[in-house]
C-alpha cells in the first residue's frame, strides 16, 4: 500500500467478525502464503460462494484473485484512503 502505507510502517488493525460487511476502500491485511499483505477492499465476488472477496492494490490497480475472507487478519485502522486517492482511482478505472 505505499505510498499510502510506507514500507515497514506500524498498523493498528481491528478483527473483523464471520458477518461483518467491509466497505469499499476498507485497508485489509490478509496472509498470502507466508506473506502479510495490505490490499484494499474493492468487492465481494459474484461467482464464487459468499465470502469470497476481491482486494487491489494501489500501485497497479488491477484485480487481485478472489480469496476467502477468513484470510483476513482485519482492518488497518490508522491509515485510510482518502477522498482525493478515491478520485483518482475511479478515475483510472474509467478512462483509458
């Protein structure tokens, strides 16, 4: 997540609960084999069973592979995306 988050910066995440409904834009931590990785949330997938969401990152904006929100380790409480960054990324998604 850098440069929003600096590499080897300190996070404060909250657990989230089985039924807990993330947000768009909520910073997830997650594990990714024997990484830790902060992603934001982008959506829930669609063709798998509930539970299974789709992160991106903020350097190459692509869709990350659907993975169960059991991998979720929780929510990075002391660094948000903000209204500017949203713009932007929207905007990126939108125009080539």
């Amino acid at each position: 997540m850098s440069p929003l988050i600096p590499v080897g910066a300190i996070i404060t995440i909250r657990k989230i609960n089985e039924n807990e409904s993330l947000k768009k834009y909520d910073i997830l931590l997650f594990k990714n084999g024997q990484r830790l990785v902060c992603h934001y949330f982008w959506r829930e997938n669609q063709l798998f069973d509930k539970g299974f969401i789709i992160t991106r990152s903020i350097k190459n904006m692509t869709e990350d592979l659907p993975f169960s929100k059991t991998q979720v380790l929780g929510v990075v409480t002391n660094f948000k995306i903000g209204p500017w960054l949203k713009i932007k990324m929207h905007l990126r998604d939108i125009l080539p």
